[in-house]
C-alpha cells in the first residue's frame, strides 16, 4: 500500500437536524417545485432499492477526502495515483472496521482501467464489500458497470465513514425541478448561505425515482503532460 498517509483532522459543526431540516428545504424549494424534509429514523438501509453494506448510516460519523485531480497534474504517474485501503482510511479516521460509503476512483491495477468507484463497504466484513465500479466500454460510447468486492482504491475518494447504525436521519424529497442547481449543488449552497464559515459536513444516500440525469465516468488517464492556467481577477 502506500506509505504512511498525511492526515490532517479538521472539527466540523454539527447543527440541530431540525433546524437543518428546515434549512435544506428552503434552499431546495429555490430549484424544485416540491419538496419535503422531515428528521426521522433511519430506514434499514440493507433492504431495496439501497442495499447497503450496513443497517444505518449513524455512528461516529467522519468525512475523508482522500488524494484528489491534481495527482494528475502536470502528468499522472503510478506514484501520484497511489494505492489506498479503505480500511485503513477507516482506522486513519479512529473508525477501524467502520462501514464506507461514497465515491470515489476504482483501482486500475485490479481494473486494468481507470474507473469510477461506488464504494460501499463494511470494512469489518469481507463478505460485507459491496462496492461497484463503473468504466467506459470498449466503445467508448458505452460504459460498464461491475461488482467490486475490494478495499483498495486509486486517485482520489470522497468517503463517508460511520459505525453503520441506525439513527436519526433527515428523509428529502424532491421533485420538478424548476432551478438551475442540482440536487446536491441546492443543498450544499443552502448549507454554505445559512452556517457560513462554520464547516458542515453531509453524507446520505439518494435515489432518482423519475426522469434522468448526467452522470461522469472517468476515461483512461493520459500520459501527455498538462498544463493548467489559473487566471484569478479581484475585484475592489
């Protein structure tokens, strides 16, 4: 694996989940026709449509952001992608054998390919990694989506580390949208706007009933050097 991570721990504020509640549907009601929060308790999320890894998504709670893009700047190499374990990012986050959930980039060394990775894993249990990764088809028009029952990853990942319980929770609904934010773009804004630099961390799962929606998946890394230009105007 790689050699011993950098971790750097930050406090997060953590609001009233009514107040946050309330929060949540007003910046959501500025992009969508309907919309409804409630506090309630947490569903069983191992049964349809979530399937998770663990009952809950309660505990502990932690976020780990984990590498990032500019490991491929100014040109990828297998040093920079690295090769993390989800297990021991849970034990970096004093959660060891904690349930993961998130996103994040499959490894290419058991893909083969550069990839997306859905993780969801309870790094407790291997028959308990129920990750998937999604990759572009050979096409290049197409793509693939695979189990992947593995605890390592490449890149960069955006986690979600808890003890896998039940709990409160807030339930959103969310419906015709109307504005010019996504789901989660609408929710964070509103969070930003109402706790300002007191940093709130999230982490959920959600499901699209109806309609569609954009979804990135990663191409094959490219080995050409890139250079970036970083303009930044201020303005008095």
């Amino acid at each position: 694996m790689a050699s011993p991570l950098s971790v750097e721990k930050k406090p997060l504020h953590v609001p009233d989940l009514g107040d946050m509640s309330q929060v949540l549907k007003d910046g959501l009601l500025k992009n969508f026709e309907t919309v409804e929060t409630e506090v309630v308790d947490c569903p069983d999320l191992t049964q349809k449509p979530w399937s998770l890894a663990a009952p809950g998504i309660c505990g502990g709670n932690r976020l780990a952001d984990v590498g990032g893009p500019p490991y491929l700047i100014p040109r990828p190499t297998q040093e920079k992608i690295g090769r993390y374990d989800m297990a021991e990012i849970a034990k970096d986050c004093d959660l060891p054998g904690g349930f993961v959930f998130g996103a994040g980039a499959g490894s290419s060394r058991i893909k083969g390919v550069n990839c997306e990775m859905m993780p969801n894993n309870l790094t407790s249990c291997e028959d308990k990694r129920l990750s998937y990764t999604a990759k572009v088809g050979d096409t290049g028009s197409d793509w693939v989506l695979e189990e992947y029952p593995h605890n390592e990853f490449s890149l960069l990942a955006n986690l979600a580390i808890c003890e896998g319980k039940a709990g409160k929770v807030i339930r959103v609904t969310a419906s015709s949208r109307h504005g010019g934010k996504n789901f989660v773009t609408a929710m964070r804004l509103a969070l930003a706007n109402r706790y300002g630099d007191k940093a709130v961390g999230v982490g959920g799962v959600f499901q699209i009933e109806n309609g569609s929606a954009k979804l990135h998946i990663m191409v094959s890394i490219c080995n050409v050097c890139v250079c970036v230009c970083v303009c930044v105007c201020v303005c008095a």
